[in-house]
C-alpha cells in the first residue's frame, strides 16, 4: 500500500491490487478503457455528481479503495447494459459495476461468507448442499421424535409439517436474516458515511431525509428509473418477478395458516399461489435462456451466482407445483418427500442469496439512495 497527496494535501491510501481484486468478481476488461466517457453519456440514469460508471473504473485503476467504498453510485446502477453496448473499446464498464456491487457485498459482510461463496464454487455448492442436508435432518429427528407424522391414508401436511413449528421456522430465519442484513447494513454505513471525513453529516439529516428510504424500498418492486433504459420488457420482467416473489413469501410466512391446507378448497389463496408461481417459472425461464443465449448485453457474463438464483427459484416453483399436484390427487408419501425437497431447495436459497448474495441489493439500494442523499445534503450545508 502506497500513499498520494492531492492538491490539498489529503492523504489517500493507494492499493495497487484493488482493480485485480475487483475483477475476481466478475468478467470486464476496463483495461482497455481510456477514459472516453461515452459510458457516462449512454447512461440514462447517471447525472451530474453520479457519473457512473467512469469515476468508478478511474477509482479502480487508480487504486482508490477508499474513494469505493465511501461512495454509494454503484448500487444505484440497474445494469441495463447501455453503457457496454455504447463503450468503444469494449471494456464492459456495465460488468465491472456489477463486479462492484459483488466486492462491495462481500466487504460489507462481516462473516467473510460472502467473499468466499463469489469466489470459489466448492464454497457455493457445499453451503447450499449443507443447509439442504440440515433440513433433512430436521425432519428425521421430528419424525423420529413424533413431532413430524407420515399418515398412510390420506395426505396431512398439518401432521407431516405443523404449522406452530413452521412459523417457529419462520421466525428463526427471519431473525437470522435480519441480523445478518442489519450488521452488514452498519458496516456499509460505516464505509459510506462514518469513514468519509471529508463530509459532516447533521443529525438532522438522517430524519428529513428518512422518507427517501420509504420510498425507495417501497418502488423496489417497479423500479420506475428502469424504464428509462432501452429494454422497457425487463422493466415489465422485473414486476412481475418481485411481485410473483412476494406473493409466495407473505403466503408461505404470512398466510401460512389458510395457504397451508391439507384438502381441496379453493379460496384467493390459491389464486395468489397460482399467480407468484406462474410468474417465477415464467421469468426464471426466460432468464436462463438468455443468459444461455447471451443475446442481451446484460445475460453475456453470467456469474455463477446469477445461475445458481435462478436455478433454485425455478426448482422451488417446480417443487411447490407437484407438493400442489400430490396433495391434491391424495399421494401420501410422494407429497410428504416433495414437501421435505421443496424446503431442501428454498432455504438454502434464501439464507445464501439474501444476506450474502444477490438479493441482497434489496437492502443495499434503499439505503444507498439515502445515504447518497444525506450526503448530497451535508456538502450543500457545508457550503452555504
């Protein structure tokens, strides 16, 4: 590690190997940049302060580790891949900021896990395989203990898998999410806010500004700005993807109670279910083969995360419709197997990709909108 002076006499720290470590994060070539800024240009969304993505490949190499990690651009990047499709030196300045947005997770993350399951696969695939196994197991000591039953007659999810325990379930992931998101969200705090001396931010700030968080995670699901990209269908793709996620979450969370039934009414839950289901086997699908197309600018460098996402939504989806199929044709053993292989696929998928992977931008975009506000602020302050 080296150190530069500005010409104000601020010391920056220089780490030679931040570029190469960004990179193990994902596939761009910003070597080949020279600072033409037609990526800035083509992107709808950068603005003045947010030139995206130029000032963050000149960070990169540059060695600015500090300049990174105290700046909250590239969460608010949608990667609609305008920018690699307009860059003339092919450079792929839309992959490196979503390579940022992995290096990011992964110093955010306190654990180290994150690190490790981007950036080797014998991490991802024995994480996943573990956890998966631990649900087995679950479910064998249950049984062997007569909480978990296997009716022989007639199907009893109820029996099989009592509700009170799943929401005893429920409620220790959820908690252990929470905690992992909310630690590592103080840590990007930390980075954004607390680390960056060259702004003072008024307590006052963080309540008059509050209200952009509000707003911020309650569009998640729209995502409005992404219609100013060139592909408007996945603006739509994404709607349909979330909503279809959070309908089958609150159902399962939520609703458990009334969506969780052992005969063969229909009510809206079922509607819900049909509608959450239909959309992740729909975009999953589509997504997938995209990517193995590589047709679009954004699906040309998959990262293993990205695939194994949307393998495991695409096996919960598939999972829920035969749990769906044997509870009603009455498959006693079949539904409780399917049941058990179900939640196999999707815990493991949300405790990997929701703290420590790619869904994690959930979090970290609502709160780099606010941060990047207070900020904004702080310095208009300092100036007047």
């Amino acid at each position: 590690m080296v150190t530069a002076h500005t010409g104000t006499e601020k010391v920056l720290n220089v780490k030679p190997d931040v570029f190469k470590t960004i990179k193990k994060f994902g596939a761009f070539d910003v070597s080949a940049c020279f600072s033409c800024g037609q990526c800035t240009v083509s992107c709808p969304l950068s603005v003045s302060g947010n030139d995206f993505p130029r000032r963050f490949i000149r960070y990169a190499k540059l060695g600015l580790e500090e300049k990174i990690l105290t700046h909250a651009e590239p969460w608010l990047c949608y990667y609609c891949g305008d920018c690699s499709t307009s860059c003339p030196s092919q450079a792929e300045p839309g992959e490196f900021m979503m390579a940022t947005r992995r290096y990011l997770t992964a110093r955010y993350d306190w654990t180290g896990l994150s690190k490790r399951l981007y950036l080797s696969h014998k991490w991802e695939f024995g994480a996943l395989i573990a956890l998966a196994l631990l649900i087995l197991g679950i479910f064998l000591v249950a049984n062997l203990t007569g909480i978990s039953t296997m009716e022989g007659s007639n199907v009893s999810i109820d029996s099989f898998a009592p509700k009170e325990w799943i929401h005893i379930g429920d409620l220790v992931l959820g908690g252990t999410l929470a905690f992992l998101l909310l630690t590592n969200a103080f840590r990007m705090y930390y980075y954004i806010i607390l680390s960056d001396k060259s702004v003072k931010v008024p307590i006052k700030l963080y309540f008059t500004e509050f209200k952009g968080i509000i707003e911020t995670a309650l569009s998640f699901p729209f995502q409005i700005r992404w219609r100013n990209c060139d592909n408007k269908f996945r603006w739509l793709k994404h709607v349909f993807l979330v909503t279809g996620y959070v309908t089958i979450f609150t159902l399962v969370v939520v609703f458990i109670d009334i969506f969780q039934v052992d005969d063969t009414r229909w009510d809206i839950t079922s509607l819900l279910g049909y509608y959450g289901t239909v959309a992740l086997l729909f975009v999953t699908l589509e997504a997938m083969w995209s990517r193995y197309k590589k047709k679009e600018q954004l699906h040309k460098f998959s990262h293993l995360s990205d695939w194994l996402f949307l393998i495991l939504l695409f096996l919960t989806a598939v999972t829920g419709i035969f749990l769906h199929l044997f509870r009603l044709m009455n498959f006693t053993y079949p539904s409780y197997f399917i049941y058990v292989i179900h939640l196999m696929i999707a815990g493991p998928m949300l405790i990997i990709e929701v703290p420590f992977g790619k869904w994690s931008h959930m979090l970290y975009r609502p709160l780099a909108v606010y941060f990047a506000s207070i900020k904004e602020k702080a310095r208009l302050i300092a100036t007047v």
